[in-house]
C-alpha cells in the first residue's frame, strides 16, 4: 500500500470512530435551555410595515421570541422609524425593550437614546415608549434633550408625534443650557 492509500485510510477510520461517540457538550448553557421562550434569535432584524409601507426596522443583539402573546423581549436593541418615502426619521438605542409583535407597541429602556434625523437632536431617558396607534412617542421619566447647536433641555418627561415637530417636554428644569 503507497503512504497515500495508508493515511486515506486511516483519516476514514478515525471519522467513522468519531461518529460513533456520544458528545458531552451542551448546545446551549442551561440558563438558555431553561428559557421559557419559543425561540431565540441571536442577530434579530425585522421589518415593521403597515399597508404595505415599511414604517420601521427593530434590530436585536439576542430576541426571545414568545408565540403565544406576540411579545420579543429585546436586547441590545434599535429601532429605526421611516417617514412616508422612505427616509430614516429617528432611531432608538437601548438596553433592553419589549415589541408587540401583534400591535407593533414598543418600549426601549436602559440609557434609552432617540435621535432625531430632521434636526440631529436627541432626547435621552431611562425608558421610551411607542404607540403606533397612537402615532406617538413618549417617556415618562426623567427626560434630556440636546440641539446640534448644543442647547440642552431637561424634564420629567416628554411626548412627541411621529413626525417629531411637536415635542413638548414636560416640567422644564433649570431652563436651557449650552454644553461645550
């Protein structure tokens, strides 16, 4: 037998044998397997339509998807908003979230940024909430908002249409300051 046909030979053997052994290693860590959820997506992105228009863009680090209810719990999340041609009009980073699949609800929390792409300001809070319903955006926590030119505006809160002309901060403190 040539070296070639010996070590051909060999390699088949050793894959037939490794076949054939049972394997230790889970595929998932048991906090996973515990999971209650009926499917996890790890690199989650789905659209958000209505009528046929592409009205956003929720993107996941890790989904835990839970059928029965339409709920995702979100980690290390985005959601991006369209206006009606199609163009970003504001993006939401946050730690975790929540999106009904069903009413297309959403909340973001955790050092929560929302960035207006019209005015390049943003507007920061521990959580931030959508209704689509009810065309709205809100946070009811401690609410900052800051200008491209820098002008920063703090509250206890804010609410915003979709078009986000309509901002309106709720019990304004220590009025609007510049940060350098």
């Amino acid at each position: 037998m040539t070296t070639r046909r010996i070590a051909f030979t060999l390699a088949i053997a050793a894959t037939a044998a490794a076949c054939g052994e049972d394997l230790n290693t889970p595929v998932a860590g048991n906090e996973l397997q515990s999971m209650e959820a009926d499917y996890v997506a790890f690199g989650m992105a789905s659209f958000v339509t209505a009528n046929g228009v592409r009205e956003g863009r929720v993107e996941a680090d890790t989904a835990y998807v839970f059928e029965e209810t339409g709920l995702a719990n979100l980690h290390q999340m985005e959601i991006v908003f369209y206006d009606e041609t199609g163009r970003e009009r504001a993006t939401v980073t946050g730690v975790s979230g929540e999106w009904n699949r069903n009413t297309d609800r959403m909340v973001a929390r955790g050092d929560v940024v929302l960035f207006v792409h019209a005015d390049s300001s943003t507007i920061e809070s521990a959580e931030i909430f959508y209704d689509p319903a009810l065309d709205r955006v809100w946070s009811d926590s401690t609410t900052t908002r800051i200008m491209k030119d820098g002008t920063v505006t703090s509250g206890t809160a804010f609410e915003s249409d979709m078009t986000f002309e309509n901002i309106r901060i709720e019990n304004m403190r220590g009025g609007a300051r510049r940060v350098f």
